[in-house]
C-alpha cells in the first residue's frame, strides 16, 4: 500500500505542476488546465509550457526548475518522445509522485519499451512513484479534483474505482452510477491496484470499490492487499482478458485446467472479492450497496401485480441463492381476508385479485407493510406496473413505496416493473437512496443475493490463510533429488520425492528387466501394476505402458512382453529404462491432486476427479497456497466428487483428514522446491482408511 502521505499528494494534492500542459484552450483543445479550473480544484496550479506565457490566467513557466516550490503532483501530458526529458526534470525538482498520460511505451514499440525501462531506472534513483504510462490519472470528486485531459459527466457517488483504462475514467457514471475518487492505473508500471485499494477501504465517504483488473505482475501482493480491504468494504471485481484465448496451455492434466481465469477466479475467491461477469452487472451491485447498509438474511418476499412474474421472481431467487420466504401465520391471518376464495394468499403474493376489488394503491400499502413488519422476511422484490394508464388508481405509485420502504431501512427493498415508463420509475424511487430499481426480476435478485454474501458469507470470515511449516529432512531430501535435473522427474523419483514429503505411495519398487520385475511382484505381493519408466512417455496408457491387476508370474511375464511390443509400434525409439512394480489398488475414488506455478500468483493448487477421464468430468478446485486445513476442506467440498467422496448412496465415506494431509504437504512442496513448474498426481486412490498416489508426474524448470 502506498505511504499514507504519497496517497494524499496523488489523490488530493494542495499544488500541481502540468508539465507539458498544451497552450491551446477551448473547445478541443484538450487541456487538463482547463478541467481543473471548471472542476473547481483549489489548490496552486503551475502550468508549464516552454512557450512561458500566460494561460487561462494563470502563468506559465517555461521549466519545471522555474516553479517556486516542489508540488505535490507532478502531470507530465505531453506525447511520448518528450516524457523522459520531462521526467528528468521532475526528479531534478525533488518531485516524488508523478503521472505519465501518454501511450506508446510497455503497450507500444521497442523502442517505447527501452523508454519505459529508462524512466523505471530514474524512479527508482530518485524515490519517485510512478502512476501511467497511458493513463488519465486521478478522478476525487470530494476535493474538485481531476487530472483529465477530457472533460466529462461526473455524478458523485460513495464508490471507490481502481481501474486499468481510461474508459472507466470517462464512463463512471454509465459502467459504475457514478464515483468519489477513481485511480486510472493505466500500464501499472509502478502505482498499481493493490497501491490503493487499502486507502480507498478507510475512506469513510466511500461504501463500495470498484476494480477493474487486465493483468497482475504481483498476485500475492493483490491478495494480500484485497483481504485487507474487504471486511472494511464490499470490493467488487471485473476482470477482462478472461477468455479461453488468454488461458495457459500445459501438456498435463494440471496444466490444462489451471488457465488463467481459474486462476484468478480462485484468488479473487480466497479473498471475498465479488467478481462480476460484465458491466451491467457491476452498476447493478454498485447500487445496492450504496443504498443498502445490509440485509438481515436471504429469506426473500416476493410481492406482484402477476402470479407469472412472481414465479420468474421464484426462479430467479433460488437462481442466486435465496430462499423463498415463509410468512409468519400472523401475516398470513392479516392478508387472507383480502382474497376472493378462489385466490391464494402465500408467497409470491400476486395482489392482482385483491387489487380488482380493493384498490391497487391501497393493497400495495398493505402487502408491502405487511411484509417489511415480518420477521421472517429479510428483504422484498416488489414487482409493479410502469405503464402510462388514464387509470388513477395504476398512477404513480413510486412515492408509496419509497414512503414505505424508508420506515424499514434494515430491510432492502428492490423494485422491477413492466410497462413503458420504467425510465421514470427508476429515476424516481432513487432519488432519495432508499430504493433500488431492477429492469429484471434476474437482476433484483443478483443484486441482493450479493448483499447477502457480502454481509454474511464475506464480512466477518476468517483468514484460513496459513504459514509454511516444513521439516528439515524433507527440503533436504528434495534437494538431493532435484540436483541438476530438469524437464520431466522420472517416475521412480517423483515417487520419492512424494513419500519424502509425507504424501503416501502404493508400494513400488524399480525393475529393470522380467527377473527384477518378478522378484518384486513377489514381495509386493500380488495382484500388481506395471508402469514403463521412459523420459519420452507422458500418458502412459495412451501407449500400452500400464498393465492392472497382473495375478501371477505367468501373467507378469506375458504382460511385460507385450507392454514392450506394444510401445514399440506405438511411440518406436522411445527411451525405456524399466518399469515399475506397484501393488494394484482396485478399491477406491480416483482423485487428481496438482499444483502448477502461476507467473502472477506462484504455485496453484488444484484438487478434483481423476483418472483417464479427468479433462472430460472437469470437475475440479484451485485455490492459491499456504492453505489451512480448513480452506482445504472447503477446496474439496466445491467439486462434486466430494460428494463421492463422503459415502453417497450407501458407500464407505473416505478418511478426509487423512486426503487433507496430502494436498497440505502437496502445497508445502511445491511452495519449498521453486524448481518445480508443475506437478500431478493422478491417480490418487481414496478409499475409508487410505489414500494413495499411485502415478506423479513431475516438471522441473
């Protein structure tokens, strides 16, 4: 996080230099200066400009060296061959915070690349941070303040932004409703998301932050900065670049299911932030949670002019995760009476039948009343009509319900509504902030169903992060193993490298020939497996290496002749250096267990099905280590074959401490030995009483 004063002079700076500022103004003339003084910024600005002069009245000096004090801020908008000597200027006058707004330097040519690299060194000689290049810089509505270029509507709303392009800069009011203060990272060459997000979480005129994320160069660094922020304030997440395209290719199993997005979608996961998957999405949680101070559980109240919207309202709740609310029999035994005899009173209420004979106005009241006393209701989706009408009755009803909804501000009210006038019906019941309004019933559901696991499920959790705790023997033994190799571990030393670390393995032993192959079978004990050991073959079974359940000698030896005539026509001049003898495990679950160094975040954990069909079920969990026990059992618990795994229909549960153990020390492995790039064990065995690798691949980098 940055240093609480380097903060301020980014966000709030009592003086700033425009360094390069254009001498041109009016309309597009694209000058900051001219920005700054509509916006109304306070503080002492100093223009300069090698033409000197006078702009806007104020002067203009022709150097930064000529400027009567060191400001806060220093804003080099100039194009990109004049940055560096502007730069230089900015550390000659003992600036130490400085925006860069032009494009071209990481995010251009190589030339823009050694240009950047060049102003990175001066930075770092001169103490000097760093926010762009290619940004628009600091939007802080709280204190006049703007460091755009472009001037533009700008609604101030308690929402913190941290985001990665200048479109969010200029959109706010359409991406998020609006802004307090916004930091445009632009390349993120110094200043970044996790620089800021801290600060953004103590300002108590804030109620929300915004992220938009491209990439990251230092995940932990992020979620490190994200956990801190968020039992402070609801953190929402967009993230872009999240395609199948931007995803990681890997020849494993492990490779191929941690792209990218599984990555981040983990991290963002591990530290309670809320991601969304578009901008509408985005606005729409914005909303709610700088109306709503909270919701007291998921239990929803449904209330409709059309018993088919109410059960679009159903769908949509349970959709998202809430529950349909049961009405106390006192708010049953009060709403009944209203009804004809042929209508039912339940949630959803549809009120259209006691509407015809009692006023829709009038049963609106009652209904909304009725619900926001209960107190097995947590919060209500009113559905009503916004269709232009001559009725009186069907006329406005946005002050009735904003009238009502302010009585129970602990309770979230969220309006949809059919018909044409939905412009004027949004508008009006948010006006005065204790209201949301919904185009869709999906959407009010969304909505609160985020304010449910915020407030619930995020707030108050605990950290399960945990500390590496590894004993000596076993870094020892990995080194010995790990010396001076690279590529793909054999599978006789992964193996080893497996039961060094307390991961259990299915009894094995090497044989380099038929004789050593039986006279281990022998000791092992039959039934056996037999794997060939060969540096050139990744998926053993894909080529016949793998033979199960061998009973006897007979069958060994029958088994290991055509286990090599096999490969030979299948992958002929692999290297072959033996095979292993294994004790068959019929009984039990097959599991992957993996872990693969992310360039962003270090070593990713992945836990799920396995077996041969393991990218087929793609039912699997990643989470980013150290890891507790506790974050692990929730790892496990997300995929389905947990369900497997904890004894479904009739079935012997397995031993989940015993599973647990094993992806802690997988975890402590990976993070101990940086020369491991990936591993898989697959298949791991799990039955009641044991588990058991019984294959491990293994790449060094």
């Amino acid at each position: 996080m940055l240093p609480d004063s380097d903060y301020k002079k980014l966000t709030a700076p009592e003086s700033i230099a425009l360094v390069g500022v254009t001498s041109r103004t009016g309309r597009g003339s694209n000058s900051p200066l001219e920005v700054l003084i509509k916006r109304g910024y306070q503080g002492r600005i100093y223009p300069v400009n090698p033409k000197g002069g006078e702009i806007l009245g104020h002067r203009v000096y022709p150097s930064l060296s000529d400027v009567p004090e060191v400001p806060d801020l220093a804003v080099i908008c100039a194009p990109r061959d004049a940055v560096v000597e502007l730069f230089g200027q900015c550390a000659d006058k003992g600036v130490k915070i400085v925006i860069i707004t032009a494009q071209g330097f990481f995010d251009g040519d190589e030339e823009g690349i050694l240009m950047q690299q060049e102003l990175l060194n001066l930075a770092a000689k001169n103490s000097i941070r760093i926010l762009g290049p290619n940004t628009l810089g600091i939007v802080n509505n709280y204190y006049n303040f703007c460091t755009s270029f472009i001037d533009y509507i700008n609604p101030i709303k308690p929402i913190g932004i941290t985001c990665q392009t200048g479109t969010f800069y200029v959109g706010a009011s359409q991406l998020c409703t609006g802004t307090g203060i916004l930091v445009d990272s632009g390349n993120t060459t110094d200043i970044s998301v996790s620089d800021v997000i801290g600060h953004l979480a103590r300002d108590p005129r804030l109620k929300v932050i915004d992220i938009h994320l491209e990439s990251l160069h230092d995940g932990i660094k992020f979620m490190e900065a994200a956990k801190d922020a968020v039992p402070l304030k609801p953190v929402i997440i967009y993230k872009t670049g999240s395609s199948p395209a931007g995803s990681l290719a890997a020849s494993s199993h492990t490779g191929s299911l941690s792209g990218d997005d599984r990555v981040f979608a983990a991290a963002f996961q591990q530290c309670g932030l809320l991601r969304v998957a578009d901008i509408e999405e985005m606005a729409d949680l914005n909303k709610a949670f700088c109306t709503f101070s909270g919701i007291r559980g998921n239990r929803i109240g449904i209330i409709s002019i059309s018993g088919g919207a109410g059960v679009m309202a159903v769908d949509a709740c349970v959709r998202f995760g809430l529950e349909i609310a049961d009405p106390t029999r006192a708010t049953l035994e009060q709403l009944s009476p209203l009804f004809p005899k042929w209508a039912h009173c339940d949630n959803p209420m549809d009120i259209w039948p006691v509407a015809i004979f009692h006023g829709y106005q009038n049963c609106l009241r009652r209904f909304l009343e009725a619900y926001l006393q209960d107190p097995q209701i947590d919060a209500v989706i009113c559905m009503t009509g916004s269709f232009l009408t001559t009725d009186e009755d069907f006329l406005d009803v946005t002050d009735l319900i904003r009238e009502i909804a302010g009585k129970y501000p602990d309770k979230p009210v969220v309006v949809s509504s059919c018909g044409n006038n939905y412009p004027y019906y949004e508008e009006e019941l948010e006006k005065d902030n204790t209201v949301v309004y919904y185009f869709s019933l999906e959407r009010a559901a969304r909505a609160l169903a985020a304010l449910y696991k915020y407030h619930h499920l995020i707030k108050n959790k605990k950290d399960w992060s945990a500390a590496l705790s590894l004993h000596p023997g076993q870094r020892e033994a990995a080194v010995r193993l790990l010396a001076g190799k690279t590529g793909n571990l054999s599978q006789a030393d992964a193996l080893t490298l497996l039961k060094a670390y307390g991961i259990p393995v299915a009894r094995w032993g090497r044989a380099k020939n038929i004789d050593e192959a039986a006279a281990l079978a022998a000791g092992i004990g039959y039934p056996v497996t037999m794997k060939i050991l060969s540096p050139d073959i990744i998926h053993k079974t894909d080529v016949g290496g793998v033979r199960l359940n061998i009973e006897n000698t007979r069958q060994l030896e029958k088994a290991f002749a055509a286990m090599h005539t096999e490969i030979e026509h299948k992958q002929p001049g692999a290297r072959l250096d033996g095979v292993i003898i294994q004790e068959y495990l019929p009984e039990g679950i097959e599991l992957l267990l993996g872990c693969k160094r992310d360039p962003a975040f270090g070593p990713v954990l992945v836990f799920g099905a396995g077996g041969v069909f393991t990218e087929i079920l793609n039912d699997v969990s990643l989470r980013i280590p150290p890891l507790s026990r506790e974050e692990i059992k929730a790892m496990i618990e997300e995929t389905r074959v947990s369900k497997i795994l904890a004894g479904a229909r009739g079935t012997k549960a397995v031993d989940m401490e015993l599973l647990i153990n094993c992806l802690v020390n997988l975890s402590e492995l990976m993070l101990a030995n940086p020369a491991i790039t990936e591993m898989d064990l697959n298949p791991l065995i799990a039955n009641r009483d044991r588990v058991a690798a019984l294959d491990a691949r293994v790449i060094l980098g």
